[in-house]
C-alpha cells in the first residue's frame, strides 16, 4: 500500500548479482522449553514465541521466571529491547551470562533481521530493504521532514506483507505477487531499523508499505499495540491504510484505536473504481463509505481518503466534483490526499500535469473538502513509488540453499 500513497524513493543501488544471490545459512531455532501456567500471562502470546520482539512487559517477565530468573529480568529486558534496541541477545550485558546463554538455549531470538540494503535519496527519504529469516527481502522507508529549527518529523512507512495478492492495476507490489504475511516482529523490527539509520526516534507510523494492512490484520494489530505500548509511539501518529477488505473495517473500528484510517479509494464511483482496483467488485463503494462512517464515529478520528491521480483516468475535474458529492453524502470527517501517479517501467498509466492536479484540488476544496496533495519523495533517484520492482524483479530475492530459482512470489517490492 506505499504504492501510491506515498510517493518514496524505491532505488536501489545496484548489487552484484553474486552478493544478492548469497546463500543464508539456515539456523533452526527450535521451540522454547517455557511451559505456560493457565494464568501466565504469556498466554497472551499468540506469534512466534521464540521472538522476544513484540512481547509485552508482562510477558517477558514470565519469560525470565520460566528460565528461573527473578520477574525484574524481564523489565530489563523491556529496556533492552525498545529502549535500548539491543538487536542480540549476547548484548544484553547488563543481563547473567547465564542467563543469556538460558535464553539462547530455549531457542528465544530478539527477532532483528540483517539490513540487506540502503538507498538514500537526495531528500533525504531512506529505502531499507530487510532480509529476513526466510530470505524473503522486504522495504521499508524512512522519510524525513524538518518541522521546525533541529526538529524532524521521521516517518516510516511499513510494510505488512511480503508482496500483496491485490494487484491494484497501478501498483507494483501488486504485479511482483504475494508471498506470505508479514508475523508481528517482522513489521516492527522495521521501526527500529529506521531509527538504527537515522540515530533518530520515528515519530509516525504508516502502514502504506508492501502488502494490505487488513489482511494482516492481527499481526498489524500486535505491532500497533507493541508501537504504541512500548516503544511509545503515540496512535494518533499511526496510520493504517487499506484498499477496503470486506468486513475488517467495522472489525478495526472495534477496537477503538486513536489511529488514522486511510482508505485508499482513487475514484468517486464504483465502476471506475473497479477498474483500477480490481479487488472493489467483492466490495462496494456505498458499503465501503459505510464502514468508514461507522469507523469515524466509533473512534471520532477522520478518514483520510488517498486518491492516486492517473492521467486521463480518474483526474478530470469532474472525478472532482463527483468525488466531493459521494464524501458529503457520508458527512464530516473526511480528508483528501492527493497523490499524482508515479510511472513505473511497464505501466499504463501516466502522471498528470501539475495543472490537472491542481484544477483537481481546487474543485475540492471550492466544495468545502479539506485536501492535500502529497509530495513525491525520492524522484530524484529514479526512486518514487512502485519503482523498486523494476530494478529489482529480475534478480532473485530469495535465496534457498537448494533452489536458486526465482518465483513471482519471492519478490520483494513495495508499491
Ligand atoms: S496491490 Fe496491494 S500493496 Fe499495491 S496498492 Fe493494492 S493493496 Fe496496496
């Protein structure tokens, strides 16, 4: 969902292909010995529970009492882990060896993958590609924006699926194939490989990376709470954004996050909208507009709708007019961004004149629509949006110590 919704830098520098086809050797991490009490509180813990990443205070504590520890290791280990961002567990030295080694033997991984690559853009965004244990590389990204003298607002935008089975027809992800979900620690251990770049806190969160968010959404959900609870991220700085599956709508606004719902719309009518999103015939705009009434009514944070504006598709002013009709129709709390297309190699869409878009703006806002037009980030190094795929889809991404044979699925891109 980066895709268009943020227009970043995709570039990345060319590798040898022998470096990017180097084998991982495989380390089977065998289950954890901890057996849970019925009132444990890591019964709470329903992904990979070797990954210490992602688990609360409460259960780490169990995880040292397990490993006949006293419960204030696990507060340690907290701080370890989101204060400290020690990504291994040797370093954990203000922790026993003993206990190190304890942890190590149960099979317990902080669950930090190796950052495979980095392309920074003469803006200053920041492309990370991520390897992780499977060898699937994913993206994330790192926006900076100076807000004020020495301030900076960091954004990383994450990704929460290798690849994504939607094919939205603009989208590069969407082409590459999906691959698999994305587990909790995977999509948080990406927060912190931005900070690891920038030296910097991340101050907001969007889901717009690789994949939708929504059918991910237990994992998305985890990863927020973790964002939110322990690395202090507040939710009104986290932003989930979706094309619209059916039924998880009504399912997030039930849990009554303080974080922005961005849907990903791109047309104002549903015949349109199916065109360029193929996924919307199993679920209509009216029904869509519904969900997300009820999302702003159950959580009173607005909506923010992202329209991506393709040339001579869906940017003329009277897509304008007629998407400014269907917002109020379904009331207040609605936002548009704007975000103008940014080619990919093999694309049949193009990018509208700076005046299309504008004349697109001004007709929203003369009807009492709040708009922005989102700023491409990364163009300058051949590195928008959607572009990842095209340098990287002809080289294999995943590298199985027997097959070394590249599958749609294993590529890793961000649209
Ligand atoms: S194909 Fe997937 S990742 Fe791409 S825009 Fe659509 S939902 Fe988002």
């Amino acid at each position: 969902m980066i895709a268009v919704s943020i227009a970043l830098l995709q570039h990345v520098t060319s590798v040898p292909l022998a470096r990017a086809l180097r084998p991982r050797s495989c380390h089977a991490v065998s289950a954890p010995s901890r057996k849970l009490s019925a009132s444990s509180p890591s019964r709470a813990t329903h992904v990979d529970p070797h990954v210490l990443l992602g688990m609360t205070e409460p259960e780490l504590q169990q995880v040292a009492v397990d490993l006949g520890q006293q419960g204030y290791r696990g507060k340690q280990l907290h701080h370890l882990i989101y204060k400290r961002k020690i990504k291994d567990i040797q370093e954990f030295i203000q922790l026993p060896q003993a206990f190190r080694n304890n942890l190590q033997e149960a099979g317990w991984t902080v669950g930090r993958s190796p950052i495979y690559q980095t392309v920074t853009a003469a803006d200053g965004t920041v492309k990370l590609l991520l390897k992780l244990e499977d060898n699937r590389l994913i993206e994330t990204v790192g926006i900076p924006v100076e807000v004020e003298k020495g301030a900076m607002r960091l954004t990383a935008c994450v990704s929460s699926q290798v690849g994504c089975p939607l094919k939205c027809s603009f989208c590069a992800t969407g082409k590459g194939g999906f691959s698999r979900n994305l587990k909790r620690h995977e999509i948080i251990e990406q927060v912190l490989a931005i900070e690891e770049i920038f030296k910097h806190r991340v101050t907001n969160v969007v889901f717009m990376g690789m994949g939708e968010p929504m059918l991910n959404l237990k994992s998305v959900l985890e990863a927020h709470r973790c964002l939110n609870k322990d690395i202090q991220i507040g939710q009104r700085m986290i932003t989930i954004s979706t094309v619209g599956v059916p039924n998880t709508i009504k399912k997030l606004a039930s849990h009554k996050l303080q974080s922005t719902l961005a849907l990903s719309l791109h047309a104002p009518n549903q015949k349109l909208r199916e065109s360029i999103v193929p996924s919307a015939k199993s679920y209509p705009l009216e029904a869509i507009m519904k969900d997300c009434k009820e999302y702003f009514l159950e959580t009173n944070r607005r909506v923010s709708f992202e329209y991506a504006l393709l040339a001579g598709v869906n940017d003329a002013v009277d897509h304008a007019v007629e998407l400014a009709e269907m917002l109020h129709e379904w009331g207040r709390g609605h936002h548009v961004n704007l975000i103008p297309f940014n080619p990919i190699e093999g694309s049949e869409y193009k990018r509208p004149y700076n005046k299309a878009v504008q004349a697109f703006a001004a007709a929203l806002e003369s009807r009492k629509i709040t708009v922005s037009v989102r700023q491409t980030r990364g163009l300058d190094a051949s590195a928008a949006c959607g572009q990842l795929r095209n340098e990287f889809q002809k080289s294999p991404l995943r590298i199985d110590s027997n097959n070394t044979s590249q599958s749609e699925s294993d590529i890793a891109v961000a649209c």
